[in-house]
C-alpha cells in the first residue's frame, strides 16, 4: 500500500487524522528509501514532507534519543 497518498486522499477515511497530526507538527518526515522504492516520494515532497535519510537512506533513531524522545515500538 502506498500510505501518504492514501492518508492525505480526500476520500480516505483517515485523511482528518492525518490533517490533524499533519496540523500540530506529529509528523517529523518520511524514510527517503521507502518512499523511493513506494513511488511515493514526489507525494511526500507535495505535501512538505522531510525525507528522512540518516542511516543509508532510512531515518535512525538515535537523533530522537538524542533530543530526549521516547521511542516506542508496536
């Protein structure tokens, strides 16, 4: 599945919450890599998207670390 076009699609059902999260800045980026590979990178960048690109090409997690976040993993 190709998520940012999906999210960010009027008809979607989760387009408000992803308004939402877009709105009060929850979303720091896209991993570059993924997106490449989704087709979906041009998407990300239309709506200012970061690419995330610290470890090869994936966003890492020690920057988070880093600046105090909590990382969790489900």
């Amino acid at each position: 599945m190709k998520l940012i076009p999906e999210f960010s699609s009027a008809s979607s059902p989760l387009k408000p919450l992803f308004d939402r999260a877009f709105g009060l800045d929850l979303i720091d980026g896209v991993c570059m890599a993924c997106s490449h590979k989704m087709g979906t990178q041009e998407a990300a960048k239309a709506l200012g998207l970061r690419l995330l690109s610290d470890m090869s090409g994936h966003p890492g997690i020690a920057r988070y670390r880093r600046e105090g976040y909590e990382i969790l993993t489900f």
